[in-house]
C-alpha cells in the first residue's frame, strides 16, 4: 500500500498534543477514501496546519457533506486497506463507578458492563452508580417504574447523536421523578466517540478541540468533524442539529465552546419519513465487522 508522503513531513516532527496526532490521522484516514482522494492537495494543506484556528481554516477549503448524501454513499467515506487505529474511546464515567451502557452499538470501555436490552431485572441485580443509554431507552425504562429507591444509583447519562432523540425538559423532569438522580447528556458521534458532553452545570454540552470541530451554518446547522471515528473519515458533515456556539467560560470553570439549545431542524417538506432504528440498522449491516452479531439501537443515523 502507497503511503502518502505528506503523512510523514520531512523536518516536521510528530504532534505533541492528542489534538494534533487525531488531527494527522483523520487526514490519513481521509486520504484512502473515494470522496476525498480528489482533495488530495487540500488534504496536503490541512496536514501543515499546528494550530487549532489554522485547522478551522483548512476546513473550509474542503466539501460539505449532507447528511443524506452521507446515508446513500457512506462507503466514499471508508478507506481502502486496513483502518487507521484510533485513541481509546471516552468512558462513560470516570472513576470507578459501576455503569450499565445499555445500547447495542457503543463501546463502553473497560469500567462497565454492557446491557444489549434494557431489562429492568437484570439491571437491578447488577446494581449500577450509572445508567448510560439512548433518550429513548431511558424513557422506556422509567415508564416502567418499579426502580428500587434503595439502589445505589447516582446519575444517568442520556447519550444522542445525530438523528437520534434528543432529551427534551419536560424528558428530563420525567426522568428525575422515575430515578431521582441527576442526568447527564452526552453527544456521541456513529461509532460512539465522544462528541460533546454536559458537566454539572447543566449550561450546554461541551466541545472538546480533541475530539470533536464543531462548525455552525449561517441556518444555525452544526457540522461535524469527528476525529475519533475508525470506520468512516467525514469531515464538516451537514448534522441537521441547531444549536448555538457559547465561547464564554462555564459555571464549572471549563473554557471550551459549548452547545447551548441543541434541537433538530425541521425535516425539509416532502422527504420520506426516516427512524433512526432502521436507517442504523441498515448502515451496521452495509459496513459490517465488530458489530454485526449485535442488534440494531435506537441511538445512530436517521
């Protein structure tokens, strides 16, 4: 396999920081791929950029990608021969907290376990600190009832994407009155890497320059460059989600760019009404591999 010689500059050492060393990945990664092989000089560019703004600015010299567009052609976006190893994912939790991830497709990491179905039974006998499933998935739960008010339970994760259910107020409140725990949203990309993720002041979900860029259309559209997804490089795909960039410093202390009212655009008049289930469901089974012998979840493409 032919190696492009702008992956390795010469009289350029290697990144020192994750963000660099993603960056230069996801370029690699993008270099293999149909879509991308003809932006092979502005692929050349992006790779010189070291800092976090010359990246943005190397972005805008590459395409848009619409989402449907993005359903109906993803394998332009995978990359020929082996695929480029990524970082280890983002846990769920940190510390040693026990978790249940309940949700087929995501890789929970090394500190949970992993329910391939909310079964409220099971989950009781494991005893879980944590929660983490789809919006959809924790709502079925607490429409269940039945939660034991002396588990050891201290906080739930709401995990969405792109087509996925979002978790609304009136959601929240309901989740509250079912588990009485605090929830914490988490924005997490098809592969389940991490996007954006609420801290405790519940003031937007923060965007981290390593793992995620995060533009915003003059519509209000957010476009996503994920630099952690192994399977598919897309750069600036067009998300369908609204949200507004907050630069200020959050309550927690945190500086990073935050999604503040993240909701989903209308869908556009006369296009065929899409479920996430099925559209995931078709996406696992055309790429195949390390998931193909679980079922599909709610939480992926619509």
């Amino acid at each position: 396999m032919r190696i492009p010689l702008w992956s390795h500059l010469t009289g350029r050492s290697r990144p020192a920081n994750p963000f660099g060393e993603r960056w230069q990945a996801l370029l690699r990664t993008a270099a293999r791929t149909p879509f991308y092989a003809r932006h092979a000089p502005t692929l050349r560019h992006a790779a010189r950029a070291t800092t976090e703004e010359d990246r943005r600015r190397a972005l805008l010299d590459l395409p848009e990608v619409e989402l449907d567009y993005f359903y109906q052609h993803f394998r332009l976006f995978m990359p020929a021969g082996r695929a480029v190893p990524s970082h280890e994912p983002r846990s769920i939790w940190p510390g040693e907290s026990r978790v249940a991830a309940v949700s087929p497709w995501f890789h929970p990491g090394t500190r949970a376990r992993l329910f391939l179905h909310p079964d409220l039974t099971a989950l009781s006998r494991f005893a879980p600190e944590v929660i983490a499933a789809p919006v959809d998935t924790l709502h079925a739960l607490a429409a269940r009832g039945g939660w034991p008010p002396d588990s050891p339970l201290f906080a739930l994760v709401a995990l969405t994407g792109i087509g996925t259910p979002l978790l609304t107020t009136n959601l929240r409140e309901s989740l509250w009155r079912a588990f009485g725990v605090p929830i914490y949203v988490q924005f997490r990309g098809f592969q389940g890497e991490w996007l954006a993720g609420e801290c405790e002041a519940h003031h937007g979900l923060h965007a981290h320059a390593g793992d995620a860029m995060i533009e915003r259309r003059s519509s209000g559209e957010l476009m996503v460059t994920s630099l952690s997804n192994p399977r598919h490089a897309v750069l600036r795909l067009a998300s369908r989600l609204h949200a507004w960039l907050d630069m200020r410093e959050c309550g927690c202390g945190l500086a990073a760019t935050r999604l503040q009212d993240l909701q989903h655009l209308p869908a556009t008049a006369g296009a065929p009404a899409r479920t996430g289930l099925d559209s995931l469901a078709a996406l696992a089974a055309a790429v195949g591999g390390s998931r193909s012998h679980q079922p599909a979840a709610s939480l992926g493409a619509r």
